[in-house]
C-alpha cells in the first residue's frame, strides 16, 4: 500500500465536472506548486492531481481559491495504453484520496491582498504547530 503527502499552494481556480458513461461521477483536476525543501532558494514543483466522488465535491467546495495552502493525501496509479497499432503509452495519476485546508484568517487576508501572491515571508506551509483556536478557521 502506498500512501503520498504534499503541502503546496493551489496554482489557480478549478471546475467541477461531471465524467463517466452515465455522465455521474464527480471529478477535479488542479495542480499545486509545491517547494522541495522549506527555505527560501528551494525550487518549486507543479504538480498536477485528480481527485473524484465526494473527495471531488468537498475540494472544489473548500479549497478552490488560488494560493490557498493545502496538503493532499494521494495514490499514484499507473496505466499502459496503446496509442496506435503496436504503440503503447505509459501514464501515471496522483489520484487524491484526501485533502485538509492550511488556512489561517491571516493568510487569507494576504491572498485577497496579493491576489493569490502570498508573501515569502509566510509561514503557514510550516503546518499548525504554535497556532491558537483564534489564528484558525474552522470549516
């Protein structure tokens, strides 16, 4: 069993669509930017996820806003499909299985502020260790 962990911030806004055979499965794609090493010279990965059902419908309702920190718990799911006659390709999802906010009132007011630019100095990707019940917002 596998289970993978990134924090990042949320790259842009995204829709929730309506997939499948019988056009009733829920699904989101978005992407996260992503710092490999907590310090200010790190390089940052855009990753991109899928996330579908209920995990689909509480993302776009929760975390849709460009620059919100989030971490999401995924699955990394491979598949080989043929292309054309005797080709094949290879691709492999992060599929979301779960997800959890890294919001504060604070950085909140900074997104509207920056539209979405957090300021460098922000240290909410440092988890919520040190915060109050008044830094948080319940959701």
């Amino acid at each position: 069993m596998q289970t993978n962990i990134h924090v990042g911030r949320l790259v842009k806004e995204f829709e929730l669509q309506i997939v499948g055979e019988q056009q009733d499965i829920k699904m989101v794609r978005f992407g996260l930017a992503v710092q490999r090493y907590l310090s200010k010279k790190a390089r940052t990965d855009f990753i991109y996820y899928v996330a579908f059902g209920k995990t689909a419908e509480m993302l776009y309702q929760y975390a849709n806003k460009k620059g919100v920190p989030i971490e999401v718990q995924f699955n990394i799911q491979s598949e080989v499909y043929e292309i054309t006659e005797g080709q094949s390709q290879y691709r492999a999802t992060n599929v979301v299985t779960s997800f959890m906010p890294w919001t504060t009132k604070q950085s909140e007011k900074e997104i509207a502020k920056n539209d979405g630019m957090v300021d460098g100095n922000e240290s909410t990707l440092q988890g919520l260790n040190g915060l109050t019940d008044e830094d948080l917002e319940i959701r």
